[in-house]
C-alpha cells in the first residue's frame, strides 16, 4: 500500500462499533445480487466491510463532500476491493440523482445530520429508483412517540441543534409519513445498540 493510499483514508470511530451489528441485519435483507446504493457513504469505511462480506454485490457509495469521495476512493484502492464502483458526488436533497439502476439503498446515519429536505430527497429518490419490492435500510437515533428517549441522545440531539438548528434527532412518525408518500412501505424496525435503529422500507 502507498503512502499516498493510506493517508487519503479516514476513519470515524463509531464506524468499527456498528459495522458488523448493521451486517447482521443487512445481510438478510439485501439482495442475492444487482446494485446496492449507500447515501452518505462518508468515510468510506461501512462500505468497504460491506463489499468485503458481500462480493456478490456491487456497491455504489455516494457523497457531496469532495473530502469524503477521496477517503471512499482510498478505502477502497487500500482493500483492492472489485465490487465497489467510484464514489459519486451526491446530494440526498437533490431533485435528480446521477444513478441508473439499482436494486437497494442504505443509508447510515444521515438524517440526524442533515437538513430535513435531506431526508425528504431521500425517500423521493429511493421512491423513484428502487424496484418494486426494493431495499431502503436506514439506520440511525430516532425519537418514538411510544418510547422515551434516552438521555444519551437527547444530549445528542441538544449538541446536534447547537451545531447547526437544522440538524436534529428526527420522529420516526414522520420519516415513515415521508417514505409512505413515495411509496416505500415500512416493513419494521430493529432495535440496535447505543439507542440506535434499523428501520426497513421496501418499494411498493
């Protein structure tokens, strides 16, 4: 590996504490082959286990920063990695996205970190290029109207707003009411560690 390869990478420490509790889910859900789309790929490090552990796929991640396509492109030249496509300069909010076709998409921790037309985007553009019966997986903290929330992540979400007022722990209530609207039913949640969720949509 160059120098140049191992400096480009970055690394978010939550990602080696959740990684392989999200494949677990995952790995019922996805499926047997076609293309899977991350939203927010970030570092790049999610993706690269995933493609690791699912060479019968190919992966297509995903980000807008500039900084965050460099960190996915060196992941993936560090792991020698043939089933993970370049990354691709995408924006969740944005009306049209540069993709043709998949099969499923993954999003992991976005919404709590994003304006809300964020996850609007989201849900319009999986709605509009997921085959019925296709993946959304979304995982994440989120406010239950049933459940209280725990002090962690209401902390969390204080920090969060103190950020940037846009950014926020998001109900779930309303995250299914904005999947329903582009037709991705939900198929049910998952409870995770650290107070976190998996919720699965399916295009209907």
């Amino acid at each position: 590996m160059t120098d140049s390869v191992r400096a480009g990478r970055r690394y978010a420490p939550a990602t080696a504490r959740n990684r392989d509790s999200i494949l677990d889910v995952l790995g019922s859900l996805l499926p047997e082959s076609g293309v899977v789309l991350e939203i927010a790929s970030g570092t790049g490090e999610h993706v690269v286990h995933f493609a690791r552990a699912r060479p019968d796929l190919l992966w297509q991640p995903t980000d807008p920063s500039a900084d965050a396509r460099d960190s996915i492109a060196a992941w993936v030249a560090a792991e020698g990695l043939q089933n993970v496509r370049a990354p691709l300069d995408l924006d969740a909010a944005a009306e049209r996205w540069p993709i043709g076709r998949i099969d499923a998409a993954v999003c992991i921790n976005m919404l709590h970190i994003s304006p809300w037309a964020a996850t609007e985007g989201l849900m319009r553009g999986a709605g509009l290029h997921a085959p019925p019966g296709g993946l959304l997986y979304i995982y994440g903290p989120f406010r239950r109207a049933d459940v209280p929330t725990a002090p962690s992540n209401e902390a969390f979400d204080a920090d969060l707003k103190a950020r940037d007022a846009r950014w926020g722990l998001r109900d779930l209530d309303d995250v299914r009411s904005e999947a329903d609207a582009n037709g991705l039913g939900f198929e049910g949640l998952v409870e995770m560690p650290a107070n976190n969720l998996s919720l699965i949509f399916r295009k209907r």
